[in-house]
C-alpha cells in the first residue's frame, strides 16, 4: 500500500496515524508513506513491514530507498518524487521500461523479419520444383 502524499494536516495524520493503525489491523503486508509535515518542509519516504507484532519501520540503504525483495525493486524519493529501481541494477524503471520495450520492439521486427525470410525461401523451393518438374517448351519453326 502506498499512501500519496498530502500537505495539510488532516489528510497526514490520517496516512500517517490513523490509516497505518487501521492497515496495521487488516493485516496490510507493506505501508509506504510519503510524509511532508509542512507545506514547504522536506519529505520522508516512509516504509514499513508488517511482522508478528505489527508494523517494523523500514531502513533504507544510503540513499535511503527502501528494499522490495519479492519484487525486486527499491523504491525512494528522487527529486520530490517517488522513483522505483531495478534492484539488481539500480537503473530507475522508467528508463529500464523504456529499455525493455524498445528491446521488443526490436526483438518483434527480428521474429517478423525471419518469418518473411522462412516464407521466401519456401516459395523459392516451390518454384524451383515446380520449374524441374516442368517440361521445357521448345518452340519449332
């Protein structure tokens, strides 16, 4: 669950006291909170972990995303705004995503390319038999 995050008041106790108790309750795996106390304060990128007790805060690693092993991401604030990465790699999504698809894009060209390429070689074969078991026209005068 990823609460958005909210400017006034109300709206953050609610993401940051009330719905984490009520999460906490409904058995709510992950609770991740972008907490802004004040308009024109800073944010923190809040995680946590239900356990046998309820809710573990999350610790982030230097730069303080915090680690999604079962979906192999990390997840944080970049420059005010919430950024997942491929773990593995630490390349941001966005750009792993933009990789990915022009990888099948390509990929999609190339299976369709040899697709045309097998049906161009079998009507070659075609003609070819098809010409050896013609009988040549020879013209007479």
């Amino acid at each position: 669950m990823l609460s958005p995050d909210k400017h006034d008041k109300r709206a953050r106790d609610n993401d940051v006291v009330t719905k984490f108790h009520e999460y906490d309750r409904a058995g709510v795996p992950l609770y991740l909170v972008v907490d802004q106390v004040r308009d024109d304060g800073s944010r923190r990128f809040l995680g946590y972990r239900r356990g046998s007790r309820g809710y573990v805060r999350m610790r982030g690693d230097a730069q303080g995303r915090l680690r999604l092993p079962s979906l192999g991401l990390l997840v944080g604030l970049l420059e005010g705004r919430v950024v997942c990465w491929d773990a593995e790699t630490g390349e941001e999504i966005g750009e792993l995503l933009a990789a990915t698809e022009q990888r099948n894009a390509e990929s999609q060209t190339r299976r369709e390319a040899e697709a045309a390429l097998v049906e161009a070689q079998a009507r070659i074969r075609e003609l070819e038999s098809k010409t050896r078991r013609e009988p040549s026209k020879k013209h007479h005068p």
